[in-house]
C-alpha cells in the first residue's frame, strides 16, 4: 500500500491534470453540486480537491467556502488558486487531519474513491469532521458492474504477464466497493443515507461506462 501511495505522488499531479481536462463539467457533475449544495450549507471541505475545478469552483460560485486537501502538491497550488483558499486547502492525506475542533457543513468525495486504497477509512474519517445533521457525499465505483469486472480481468492479465517476465506499463490501481458492504458499514456508523446508480444520475444506458453510484449521508448523531 505504501508503495502505491508513493507512487500517486510521483506522478498523480499530471495525471488528475489529465482526468480533470477529459472530465471536464457535465451532467453528472453539476449532480453532484446540486446534491452537495442541497442543504445550502456554509463550509465544505473536499477529499481529494485535485485542482479545486470543476466541483470547488461551481460551489465557491455559490457563495460557499471550499476548504480541501490532495496528495497532489500541484494540483494543491492551483486549487489554492482556484478557489482563493491558501489556509483552508492543504496538501496531504486526509488521514492526518487535525482540526478535531472543527466540523464542516458537508464533507465530500467525489470522482477519487477508486484511487484510494482504503475507503472505507477515509469514510469513517469524513464522519468524524462532519458537525451532527451535516452531510456526507461520495461516489464509489461499483464492484459488480462491467465496467469494473473487465478492469479487473485486465490486471489479471496484466499480473500474468509479469510473471512470465513480459514488461507492461504500471497503471494506477483503482478500488472497487461491494455496494452492500457500504450499505451496512453506513448504517453501523450511524448514518441515514440515499444513493443513486451513475446511470439514473445522467440517464443513459450505458452499461459499461457507468458504474458509479452516488451516496449522500446525514449524520444524525
């Protein structure tokens, strides 16, 4: 795991730089701004802000403030700059969070799930900064869905031919989660929640290049 952190940090600022570009703001995104905005809240803070656009941008529109962190130090730099935010937004992993004193509105993840290797953590950590009936949002990528079935055939293959000494070029590793084992880790930590397949959010009938699902959670305790 540690191996594979140090290698987000060696090349995820140019490669989120990427994935931001071919993202870009469509409908899914602009779902999801509505959903976090929902509860018109006043402070927000963001795992994984990348950049800080498009989803910072379109809520500091709003009048919301953004605070966040990323792995990414260049990425940090933009959205330090994106979202005029040099003391709220920080580079490193949310897990080292300090601000125990300190609680936001909501708390969000979103379109970064599936690069972190344990999520169910960072979940978890999220609740904790999120202030009693505050909003928790993420989207993950489901397991069972084509998409990821065929990812993980992939590297299958990919790990069959390293071990027959054939190079193939590192990808970053994506995480899937088992839909029903989040249902229950939620409701175990408290937590009333609502979700929503990719396809419902933009409705298309893509099967394979929709396998996200969205949660959006309130804290009641």
């Amino acid at each position: 795991m540690m191996e594979e952190i140090q290698y987000y940090k060696t090349v995820y600022d140019k490669f989120w730089k990427n994935q931001t570009k071919r993202y870009g703001y469509g409908v899914y995104e602009r779902n999801l701004v509505r959903l976090i905005a929902h509860s018109s809240p006043k402070k927000v803070f963001e795992v994984g802000i990348g950049t800080g656009w498009p989803i910072g941008a379109a809520l500091k529109k709003k009048g919301i403030k953004v605070d966040g962190c990323d792995i990414a130090e260049g990425s940090v730099v933009l959205a330090q700059k994106e979202l005029e935010n040099t003391d709220g937004i920080w580079a490193g992993d949310v897990m080292d969070y300090k601000g125990e004193n300190e609680v936001y509105d909501v708390v969000y993840c979103v379109r970064a799930s599936w690069y972190i290797p344990n999520f169910y953590k960072v979940v978890k950590k999220m609740i904790s900064m999120t202030r009693p009936n505050g909003y928790i949002v993420f989207d993950v990528m489901d397991k069972y869905s084509k998409h990821c079935l065929e990812i993980q055939k992939q590297a299958l293959k990919e790990k069959y031919f390293r071990f027959l000494g054939i190079d193939v070029e590192k990808r970053f590793g994506q995480h899937f989660i088992c839909l029903w084992r989040m249902k229950r880790f939620l409701k175990k930590n408290g937590l009333v929640y609502q979700c929503w397949s990719e396809r419902e959010i933009t409705q298309t009938r893509d099967l394979k290049q929709t396998p996200k699902v969205v949660f959006c959670c309130r804290k009641e305790r």
